[in-house]
C-alpha cells in the first residue's frame, strides 16, 4: 500500500514523458523537421534525471506550467502577461529540436519554490532581470537563485562571484563575465541568501554585508 502511494503521488515521470513527446511533436511540425526515434528521448531522459522529470511532470498537472503555441513554448503561473513565453528547444542542424537543457532544471525549481511560496505567502519570479529565480516578501529579496544544468558549471559560478565579494568594482565592464554581473547584481538588490542549483546539487548561502560593495557567501540553508 506504501508503494502504491509512494508511486501515484511522487513519480510523474510518465506525464512528463507524454508532455515532452507532444512538444517534441509540435516542434517538429512547426520547423519541418522529422519526427525523431526513441534513441532521442532515451538520450534525453539520460541528461534528464528522473526526479526532475517527475517534478516538471507535477508542475505541468498541477498547472503551474503552461504551454503556449501548441505546446513548442510555455510560461509558468504567477509570471506577468508580458514575460515570456519562453521556448523548450532550439533549432539544430541535425534536424532534430535540441533541448534548451537549463530551462528544464531552471522551470523544476520553480516549480519547487512556487509550492514553498504559496503556502507561505511569498513571491516566486522567474527571469527577474538578471536573477533565474527569486523569491520575495513583499518587497523583501529572500532569497536570489542561479540555474545551471551540470554541477561544474554552477561550482564554477560560485567560485567566480566569491573572487570578486569583498570588492565589487560596479564600474567594471561585465560583458562575458558572468560571476561579476551576478556580484554587481548582489550587491545592488541585497538579497539575504543566495542559492546556487544543477542537476545533483543546491549550494545554499547566507549573504553578509561588509559594506556598501562587499559581501561573504557563508553556507547555510535557506529558511523557507
């Protein structure tokens, strides 16, 4: 009986499956391209976890993510009619629709926060200027959240915004620079944690303030 409810209530991973085969189908129909083999999707599946398909599964029954243009985009609950939409693939030269693999990680922990957030009253945003995800208390930044699909690259950011806390030049040229645009971001907007999240990993940081453009990253867990 455990199993059973264990399995009906936390694995979705078949309602992904039949959303994603229909995006895939849409998106096809649209460029041109033709329909993939089951070799795509396995691939797929292989760079998508089952647990984060699961969570997007329930996203996309619960309602909380929205397709748009016959499935080929979508939006998500609680987002301004003018964001979005956004797409779930990019063109490919093969002739197959490439997944845009950080939105998959970015759309499940919004999903994961948005539940968090209306039980506690809080705003989750998505796509909020320079920040993936945020989350607020009326007008109080809680908690500012970077996405990356593989852990490398999210350790990577990290590494990068911590060279530069304890002296933030807002002056400096930041075009290719991601860390620096995200220390800029933090100092200009305050929030009070911020999170690093991949597929496999959450860094969760309390924010200190040393000043008017300096701050520390000490680890901690976020308290919602």
């Amino acid at each position: 009986m455990k199993s059973e409810f264990i399995e009906k209530n936390f694995d979705m991973t078949q309602e992904f499956d039949s959303y994603f085969r229909g995006w895939v189908r849409a998106t096809c129909q649209k460029w041109g391209y033709p329909m993939p083999s089951d070799r795509y999707y396995a691939k797929v599946y292989e760079r998508l976890p089952a647990g984060l398909r699961s969570l997007l599964g329930f996203g996309l029954n619960s309602g909380i993510i929205i397709s748009k243009e016959g499935g080929v985009a979508f939006t998500l609950k609680g987002l301004l009619d003018r964001k979005g939409p956004y797409h779930w693939f990019s063109h490919n030269r093969r002739l197959k629709p490439a997944p845009n693999w950080e939105y998959f990680v970015q759309v499940a922990e919004y999903v994961r926060l948005y539940t968090i957030a209306n039980a506690k009253s809080l705003l989750v945003t998505f796509e909020d200027d320079d920040m993936d995800i945020a989350l607020y208390q009326d007008n109080r930044l809680i908690v500012y959240c970077e996405v990356k699909e593989r852990l490398g690259q999210i350790q990577k950011l990290i590494k990068g915004i911590k060279g530069y806390q304890f002296a933030v030049d807002l002056s400096a040229p930041d075009r290719g620079n991601d860390p620096l645009r995200k220390a800029k971001y933090i100092v200009k907007r305050k929030p009070e944690y911020f999170v690093g999240v991949a597929i496999g990993a959450r860094f969760e940081y309390k924010v200190i303030y040393l000043g008017e453009r300096s701050f520390q990253l000490v680890k901690d867990i976020v308290p919602v």
